[in-house]
C-alpha cells in the first residue's frame, strides 16, 4: 500500500472525528438553550450554563447510545441489532424455539 493512501485515510477519519466533536459542541449549545427557553417557564427549574449542557448531552449518550443522524438501520428505526439476527441465523430450530420461548414467558412477566 502506498504512503499516500495511508495518510488520505488517516486524514479522513482525523476530519470525521473532528466534524463529530463539533456537531457534538453545536448540539450541546442547543440543548443549553432550549433548556434556557423552555424549561424554567414549565417545570420551574433553574437554568444551565453550556458546560451543564454538555454534561447532559455526555449523559444522554451514555444513556441511550448513539445518535443516529442518518440512514443507517438501527433499533431506534425499526431495525434490529445485528448481534441478534446474527444469533438468530446460527441456532438450529430447535434451539431458535427454545429461545423465542424463553423471551416470551419474559415479556408475559411484565404485563
């Protein structure tokens, strides 16, 4: 492989990571400032400065995963995970029916 490949790829995903901390500091500024416009005149709550606002932007990363801006199928747009389907597609029937069993008497636990 060329030198030059190596180096355009590295670049490449320097300007990814770059583009995303952005989008992320962009985003917490929005955050900081709906919570500014909104939630003090509804719930009453004191308002946040934009290091608050980057925190709960961290925390709601941590919390419910990526944020998925674009296209890719994921369980936030009606896909499935892979591992599962993965999972799924390597047990035999047997093993499948034990298994959608299993998570049925789970689910019927929670109603």
């Amino acid at each position: 492989m060329h030198d030059y490949q190596t180096s355009g790829r590295v670049k490449k995903k320097l300007s990814y990571v770059f583009f995303f901390m952005v989008l992320f500091l962009l985003l917490s500024g929005a955050a900081m400032f709906l919570w500014n416009a909104l939630l003090p005149q509804i719930v009453h709550v004191t308002v946040i400065n934009y290091w608050q606002a980057l925190g709960l932007m961290a925390l709601c990363r941590i919390l419910f995963g990526r944020f998925c801006f674009w296209g890719g199928r994921d369980r936030l747009h009606g896909g499935e995970p892979r591992f599962l389907k993965d999972k799924l597609m390597s047990m035999d029937e047997e093993d499948r029916a034990a298994f959608k069993e299993e998570w049925r008497k789970r689910c019927e636990r929670r109603e």
